[in-house]
C-alpha cells in the first residue's frame, strides 16, 4: 500500500526514452491511454500517453 498525497507523482518512461511527470491524484486510465496534469494550479493537461508505448512507470512520493 502507497500512501498518496496532492503531491505524489508520477514518472512514465516511454519505450523511445522519453519521460512525462504528473500528478498521480489526476491520473486517469480511459480507453487504452494515461492522462493526467502537471499542475493543480493551471491544470496543464499531458498529452495522452498509449499504453502500449509505455516501458516504465515510477511513482514519486
């Protein structure tokens, strides 16, 4: 069991190197890909990740 905070995040490292960090209290799993928010103050969305391009996820607390 983790326990999760407003500032808990996570780290999502693509199968091409690439990394995106959010907040893992907006993470959303819907119709095969993540999404989430970088902020709780502007509410800047990521751009959906697939989950097939996906190698790692890490969680920060």
């Amino acid at each position: 069991m983790i326990p999760v905070t407003n500032h808990s995040g996570v780290r999502i490292t693509k199968k091409d190197g690439t990394r995106k960090t959010f907040y893992f209290d907006t993470l959303l799993v819907k119709d095969s890909t993540i999404n989430g928010k970088k902020s709780h103050f502007v509410g800047v969305d990521i751009k959906p990740i697939k989950l097939d391009d996906i190698a790692k996820i890490e969680l920060q607390r």
